[in-house]
C-alpha cells in the first residue's frame, strides 16, 4: 500500500494556506462521555502542537455542572506546555468563566453567542440579546487586558427547534460581535444541515456588508455528512481559517443530531491534496487521535483516520 | 425538531439537475459480507425507483465464485418490476457476462476497465490493454443489439499498489472505452483517495482532449471522508451524472482500504440544499436505506441516514 499521502493537485480559487483552528480538545472532549485524566488531556494538546497544529483550543471555564468533562479547566491550563508559535485560546461562556480564564494566565478567548433566540434560550438560557450584552462587556474588559478575541456564533445555518435561519439575522449577530471587539468571527453549523450554497450565501452576505471573510472562521458538523463539502464552499467564498476536530471528536450535548465535528484528518488530507499549506503532519495527527481513542475506548470518527489505521 | 429537509441555497456554477446513477444494489450488495435473498434485493430496488431513482444498477453478472452475493443474477433480473422512466443497467464483467445478461433481456449494461496495470492484474488477472480488447469486443456486440453501454474506469485516482495515477493514463483508457462505442463513462476512485482538485484536473484534462463532460459521470468512496467534497469539485467541473449507494453500502472487496461507496442520501442532501433537481424524495429514500440496513444487519454508513433516523 502506498495511498499514505494524497497526490497534490491544485484547485483555481483556493488560498495558499489555511489556519486549522483546532477543537478536538475541547468541543470535542465536552462531548465525549467519558472523562479524560488532566495529564492525558495536557498530553493531547501539546501532541496536536507537535504534528504542526498552531492553533489548539485548549478546555472551556464553564461551570463545572454543565460540562463535568472540563471541570479541570485551571489545572490543565496552568499546567499546558507552551510552545512558540502556538496560540492556546480558551471558551469563556460568561463573565466568571472570563474570571477564571483571566486568573490562569489565558492570553486568548472566545466567546459564544447564538444566531437563534431558541438556541439562546435553551442553551444560554437568556435571549439573543441577553446574550450579546453579557459578551460585550467581557470582550470590553478583555479587550482592555490586551487578550485576543474570538467569536462564536452558533446555528447560523440551522436551529434544531425553529428551523430555517436567515443569513441576514446572522449578519447581525456577527456585526455586533465585531463591533465588540471581537478579531475573529466562527461561524457555526451546530446541527450541520448548511449545504455549500447556503455557506457561500452567508459568506457573501457578510461580504456585502463590509465583512472581510479573512476575519471569519467556519465550523461545521459533519451531522448530514456535509461539512468537508461545506468547506470547500467557505475556501472558495474567501475564508482560510477552519475549525476542526482531531479524530472527529465531539459534537454538542445541547442539540439533539449534532454528531461530529469536522475531522481535522478529513481536512486535512483534503489540503495536502490540493496543496493548501496548514503546517500539520498527517501521519503525527492520525497517530495522535489513534492514541486519544485508545484512551476514549472507541475508534475516531475521522475516515482518514480509520483509513490509515487500516494500513 | 425540523431539521427533516435543508434550507435551498443555489452555488454558483452548478447544473440545474443531476442525474443519480444507484449503485447500491449492485455496488453496495456485491460488497457487503452478508448474502441477501433474492426477494428482497428486488423490492430494494423497486423502492429506490418508487422513492425517485431514475438510474438503478440491478445487479453484476459476474462468476458466482468471484461474487456469490450476486449469484442470483438471473433470478433477480428476470423476476425485477420494471417502472416507467427508469432505467436498469447491469454489470458485465466479460464475455460470459455480457451472454448472461443479454439472455435476461437486459437493454443497458456497464463494463469494466482500469485506468492502472496493477489493478488489472491483480483484479482482473490480465492487463490494462488485455481488458480494454475484451471490452472493445463486448461493446461492439452489444452496441450492434442496441444496447445501451457504461464503461466504468477503476483506480482513476489512486491505485493501491501503484500510488499515483497520472489523468493523461486515465484520459487514454476513456478515450479507448468512447471510441469502443461507450455512451458514458464512469470515472472511478476505487480506493477514495482523490481530492477536489484531482477531480477538477482529470475533468478538465479530458475536457482539453474533446470529452464532453456530460458523457461522463463520477464515482467516489468515502474512504478518507473526501467523497462529498470531490462530487461538488466535479459538478463546478461540468459533471452532470453521479454515482452513489444508498445508505452507503458497499466498497471494493478486492481493493484494501476500499470502504463505503458516497452515500446516496448525503448527496440528494446536499442537492436539496443547492436546489439541484435529482428526483429523488429523501425521506422515502432514507426509509429504504433504514429498512435494507435492518436485512442487513447493521445500521446504514450514511451520515444523513443516521441524522435523519434518530429525529
């Protein structure tokens, strides 16, 4: 067998590098059930560092009754090997959460608002607005404490209980947390039903409002299998940061069908193919998740990886 | 929840409608371990005309001892309900094959090449020119009996054995099936490790040499998660016919790593959502897939299929 490695062929419209903005160890180790040791999950992020990953989302200081799985949140971070070049961002859900973070050290952020009012009722338990007032003012204080800020913005492409999401109301959103502070917008498929039309819609209308799409990330779940198709849409419409999981990791506790995220192996034999530099090493990443689902008791969701593991 | 259907955004530079080319029954069948009876091979294919198929590949006249899941060949065509409007090509593998299958009434068949010596080797025991003058024998007899014939091209992306394959071979051994006397010509990732812009570079390589690409159609596996991705490259390519299984069934018995066709419900998915016309009615799809999943025995690879199963 030879097929270790795709041949490279390049694809007219694409960007010459992509920022993988990786979540495996959080998004996806939330959602996992069982609970990770610190040590293993400090092991995990700095493996995903060493394969080339230059962007590792690193645990979440939500309450510890919401995600148990992250209730170590101070003790990995302040533990977390740093190396040079990596950037190390953390989920802060609310002003104590940003406490925390801020306590430990965290130079980099993210914080999360919903483009639905059913989402941010059931999930935020506040409304769209509530939400976006709450943020404000921690991306102020951050922002003033000289930290880097991420933006999440979750069902901008579909909402499990209302339905059809209009690209115009998720304008708003993203315009607000712009407007915030925010440096970078991620624009989430939580239940992943976008199709690539619909991704090249909501790109193009932020574009249109004066969005540059090099300030915008996307993160789609590979629920209906769209996400890699999706993603194709969002590099060819502009964007060259994508969120994904090592393995295909997690998924969201909160929304019923939300299964996996974007498997960062998925994507990344489709970058390697079309010679889009992301600076991560396949072979090291497939053996990094092989390893964490040793550790899970299950195989990873990713093909590539159970791909290459046949090998 | 109301997710059932995705929102309709149109992508640019996409055909109004696709044909969907089902291989389940013969592609997905012909690779799953467990043997089906006759009965019901006939009433899945019976359900994936009534949910919408126009194209449904029934079944291979191969040697039973190669494949004996399909050593019902005969049984099972002669006996099939034939709807208006729909087609039911046949696979023949050779000479004996094509008797078989002529002997049955069948009016549309496909045959087999491959675009690599190694895989003509090893899968088909002879080489790439030794299968191309059998099949340049077959297709004149039945081209002669009005039959209407498919040439299917294997490893056009990827051999397991060879590694890379260069498109100008591909390009050769398509031009040698067209002037054979082929309507159309399915191009093959057998071992799914292609990327979009190998796809965009083979099409548009035979495009430069005179092929038309609405005589050809494309055929992914999901092997390392790239199958979806690599048909939405080929339709901005001009492709306008697409091979897949539904549920997901099947792979390549005689290709390691080989695993599960591009599912057909993740694609009529993603059509729906780029308002692409396929026919088919996804829920009635799904509902098929579910119910041949339970004959089988396990639960449909299909992402959709899942998604769509525990709403």
């Amino acid at each position: 067998m030879s097929a270790a490695l795709p041949q490279v062929f390049p694809h007219a419209g694409l960007p010459a590098r992509v920022t993988v903005y990786e979540v495996g160890a959080r998004d996806g180790l939330q959602n996992e059930k069982a609970t990770v040791p610190t040590a293993v999950k400090a092991q995990f992020i700095d493996r995903l560092a060493e394969a080339g990953a230059t962007v590792v989302e690193a645990t979440s200081f939500v309450h510890p009754k919401w995600v148990p799985q992250l209730a170590d949140a101070e003790d990995l971070f302040t533990g977390l090997r740093r190396r040079d070049g990596v950037r190390y961002p953390v989920l802060v859900p609310n002003p104590r959460g940003y406490e925390r973070a801020l306590a430990c050290g965290a130079r980099e952020i993210a914080v999360f608002a919903s483009a639905t009012e059913t989402f941010a009722r059931r999930n935020l338990n506040t409304s769209v607005e509530g939400a976006l007032a709450e943020i404000e003012a921690v991306v102020a204080r951050a922002r003033a404490a000289g930290l880097w800020v991420r933006g999440y913005v979750s069902m901008c492409f579909g909402d499990p209980w209302q339905g059809p999401v209009d690209p115009a109301a998720v304008a708003a959103v993203v315009e607000r947390l712009l407007s915030a502070g925010c440096q970078e917008i991620s624009l989430g498929d939580t239940i992943g039903t976008a199709t690539p039309g619909h991704v090249r819609a909501l790109i193009d209308t932020l574009g249109s409002r004066g969005v540059d799409p090099a300030r915008l990330a996307v993160h789609f779940h590979d629920t209906y299998g769209q996400a890699l198709a999706n993603t194709l849409a969002a590099l060819l419409a502009g964007i060259t940061t994508v969120d994904a999981s090592a393995g295909g990791l997690g998924g969201c506790p909160f929304a019923k069908s939300a299964t996996g995220n974007l498997a960062t192996e998925d994507l990344v034999w489709m970058l390697d193919g079309l010679g889009v530099y992301t600076g991560i090493d396949l072979p090291a990443l497939v053996e990094t998740s092989r390893w964490m689902a040793g550790h899970l008791g299950r195989p990873a969701p990713s093909r590539a990886v159970q791909a290459l593991t046949k090998d």
